[in-house]
C-alpha cells in the first residue's frame, strides 16, 4: 500500500477502523473482477485503487447507527 495514498484517504475517512473497512471491501470488490472506477497508467494494487478511489470521491460510506430497538 502506497503511505502518499494512505495520508490522503485518512484525511477524508479519519477513523482508521473505518478505512480499513472501506479499503478491504473495495479491493475485494476489484479481486473479483469489478471495473476500477478511476483510471491509471501504472499497475496498481487493489487496495491503492481503493485509496484513490477515496481520495477522488468515488466511493462513499455510510456509518452504522445504533439505534435502540424500542423507539
């Protein structure tokens, strides 16, 4: 994994757990044959693609919200 991406998504996805989250989904999703949603003239791995991914606002999250069951 690239740090210069890794600096640039934590500035846009601030909890790590979350990141690594987002990061691990994404690079399976293109391990398995999804198209990568922004373009490269180098040979990137999955997870340097799920960073810039990230860092060019292609990708989103939503985060969980406990909520109670009761109301």
């Amino acid at each position: 994994m690239r740090d210069e991406y890794l600096k640039e998504a934590q500035k846009i996805i601030e909890d790590p757990n979350t990141l690594i989250n987002v990061v691990s989904r994404r690079s399976k999703q293109l391990k398995f044959g999804n198209k990568p949603l922004v373009e490269s003239l180098e040979k990137l791995e999955p997870e340097d693609i799920a960073l810039r991914e990230i860092i060019e606002g292609k990708i989103s999250y939503l985060e969980w919200e406990d909520r109670d069951p009761e109301g």
